[in-house]
C-alpha cells in the first residue's frame, strides 16, 4: 500500500508539464535522450527499474528489451508500458523456494520520467554552469541554485582599499553628478526660454532625496532670476527702441514743416531782393528777409542733425537687442557643452566606483550609474523541433529540461547622461 502511495505521488510530480500544458503555460514535455524514466509493476515490488534514454530514443528493461520512448510525453509512456508489460510473463519465486507466474494487468504498471535532463546556467551568475532540473522550475528559481546575479565571481582574491572609503567617494561622485544633471537641466530650459524644468532626481542615487531637491531649487531660482535680468534688459532696449522711433516721427514731421518754411522764406527773399532792384525797397527790409532765411535753414539743418542721430541711436538700441540675444545664447551653449562633458566624466567614474564597491562573490544586482536603470536580459535556449531558438524571458518564465539560461547586465549610460 504504502509503495503504492508513494508511485502515485511521484507520477503526479512527472505529469506536471502535461498539467501546465493544459492551463496553457507550456507544451507537453517530450522524452529526450538523456532523461530517465522508471517502471514499477505493483505486484513485482522488487522489480522496479530505471533506464537512461539512450541517443536513439530508446530504454533497455530487463525482461523486456529496447523500448523507444523518445517524443512520448509522461502519459503517453504510462499508456505504452501498460500496453507492453502485460504482454509480457513474469516469474516469482515464492519464500519455499517454488516459482509462481505472475499475471500483470494493465493498472499495475506505473511508468513515470524519474529525471530529467539537466539545465545550464551562464552570464553574469554566481556560480554557473550544470543544474538539476525540477518540475515547474521557474528561471528565478535556476538563478537562486546558482548563486544569483553577480558581476564579480572571478574577484575572489581582491584586494583594495577600504569600502568605507570607496563608499564616500561614490557619493560624492552622485553629488557632482546631480549637480550638473540639473546645472543642464536649467540650460536648456533658459535656452528654451522655458521658466521651469523637470526637478525628479535622477533614479538611482545614493543620496537622500532632500539632497536633489535643495540643488533643483537653487538651479530653479538661478534659473528665474537668470531669465528676468535678461528680460528686463531687453525690455529696456526695446523701450529706448520705440523711443526712438516715436522722437524720428515727430523730428520727420518738423522736418517737414521746417523744409516748408525755408521754402517760403526763399520765395519771400526772391520776391523782395526784386522789389529792391527796382529801388521801391530800402536795405533795411531785405537784410530782415535774409536773415529769416537763414534763421529757418539753420533750424531745419539741426532738425536733419538730429533726426540722423536719432535713427542711429535706433539702429544702437537694436543691435544692442540682437547682440545680448546672441551673446547670451552663445555663453548658454557653452557652459551646457562644459556641463555634458563633465557628465560624461562623472558617469565613467561612476562606472569604476560601483564595480569597486561590488563585494567580493557578490550576489547581487551592480550599483545604479548616473540616472541608469540596471536590468538583467535574461534568455532561454532551447530546443523546439530540430531547431535551436533563443527567447527572451523574464524571471517567472518556467524552465525546461535541456535549457541553457543566459544572464546578463544592460543599462544605457551615454543616452542618459547626455538627455
């Protein structure tokens, strides 16, 4: 009875797969040289066997010969030793030493997949290589047998300086880091004439969020106080500007009335230098025109004097206007040129100080750089067929026997240093 229990608990383990198939997990498994199965006849208690799937597919029993079970899947090996072994004449010797036929029925054959092939482990693990397979394994639980995720195994003999050390310096670097992460921010947004920028720390940092907070407010506040200096510079030129332009109006308008003026006095000098001629005149009254003449062409030349210093005046105002654009601009884009280099700096820094801070045989994920998310890629090669594929899988992906796990690190470090 009790082998007859612990038959039932051991084939209900080997028809797991067949169970996720059917909730639509993964396929059926298939026997695969290299697996093992296990045949028990329940009368015959002594007469369990296991058997190795040879190359060619085949088991060799005893009593029974080479059976190819490569391709049948945990029922269908039930269903082919219960079709076969009751064929087949089993003899027992009793206690008095006489020999009995034992008639085998189809119930009493119990065939289960006993192991399966082993998996592979490989990447950035702790321990890879070759691990035993269990029904429903799932890729979080291969990676928990080999250790977990490591960058460092091959450091086993490192030494180096003291991680309290290493520690202070990798923060100190972060500092920098989001101090010319929010210095570019600023840059940009004043480039843009935007008055605001996006202050979330970058992720991944050290640093107590009050610390990226206090530094994005005062990039904020340089960047309002930036912003309304060079507004109410412009303003100014603008206004000095219009100015201008309403005083050239006005001096056009005098200029105008004045140029008439001159023209009457001439036409008045012209009328009474005649009359003179002609002795009807005395000297008196043509040196008065004259001089009214020469009093109105003298108002009129100043008028023209500063109607020209007016309109250059104007064109100073706007290329004054044009130039602190120009200018500003120009020192924006330098200081951010200045800002990404460093950038760029920090996070290669950045880069070293966290593989150094990575403890001997770790077995964890590597310390985030500069604004990066670290993932692990995780890919399963597996068999489909006659066809090797690799597919892309996360943690929760259930394994097969045969598979090869690859672990590995990605970020994306320039993109985000520069953005």
């Amino acid at each position: 009875m009790a082998f007859t229990k612990r038959m039932v608990l051991v084939s209900a383990a080997a028809l797991s797969l067949t169970s996720m198939a059917v909730a639509g997990e993964v396929a059926p498994y298939r026997l695969s040289p290299g697996d093992t199965v296990e045949v028990a006849i329940a009368p015959l208690s002594d007469r369990t066997q296991r058997a190795v799937v040879q190359m060619d597919g085949n088991v060799a029993l005893p009593e029974v010969g080479m059976v190819m079970v490569a391709g049948l899947t945990a029922s269908e090996l039930q269903a082919r030793m219960q079709a076969l072994l009751p064929t087949r004449i089993f003899h027992v010797r009793l206690p008095d030493g006489r020999e009995q036929i034992v008639v085998v029925k189809p119930d009493d054959v119990t065939a289960i997949i006993a192991d399966y092939r082993p998996i592979y482990v490989s990447g950035d693990v702790l321990t890879p290589g070759q691990q035993a397979y269990r029904p429903l394994m799932t890729v979080r639980q291969v990676l928990a047998v080999s250790g977990g995720f490591s960058l460092l195994r091959s450091r086993a003999a490192q030494t180096g300086p003291d991680p309290v050390d290493l520690r202070r310096d990798y923060e100190t670097l972060w500092g920098g880091y989001i101090k010319d992460y929010f210095h570019a921010a600023r840059l940009r947004a004043e480039l843009q004439d935007q008055e605001d920028f996006d202050k979330q720390t970058p992720q991944g940092s050290p640093l107590s969020p009050s610390v990226g907070a206090a530094i994005a407010e005062a990039e904020a506040e340089a960047l309002k106080i930036s912003l309304s200096d060079f507004r109410q510079e412009q303003t100014f030129l603008e206004k000095g500007e219009k100015d201008a332009s309403d005083q050239i109006d006005v001096l056009q308008k005098r200029e105008q009335v004045e140029a008439e003026g001159v023209k009457a006095d001439q036409e008045d000098l012209a009328r009474v230098t005649k009359v003179f001629e002609s002795g009807n005149l005395t000297n008196n009254r043509l040196a008065d025109v004259r001089r009214a003449l020469l009093l109105s062409s003298s108002e009129a030349l100043q008028t023209s004097v500063e109607l020209m210093r007016t309109r250059r005046q104007q064109e100073d105002y706007a290329r004054q206007h044009e130039r602190n654009d120009n200018q500003r601009r120009i020192g924006l884009l330098g200081d951010l040129k200045d800002t990404n280099a460093r950038i760029a700096d920090v996070t290669a820094q950045l880069h070293a100080a966290s593989e150094k801070l990575q403890p001997t045989g770790a077995t964890a994920r590597p310390l985030p750089i500069a604004g990066e998310t670290i993932q692990a890629q995780i890919t399963i090669v597996r068999k489909v067929g006659d066809e090797w594929r690799k597919l892309s899988v996360d943690e929760d992906t259930i394994v097969m026997p045969g598979d090869t796990v690859e672990a590995r690190f990605s970020s994306d470090v320039q993109s985000a240093a520069v953005q």
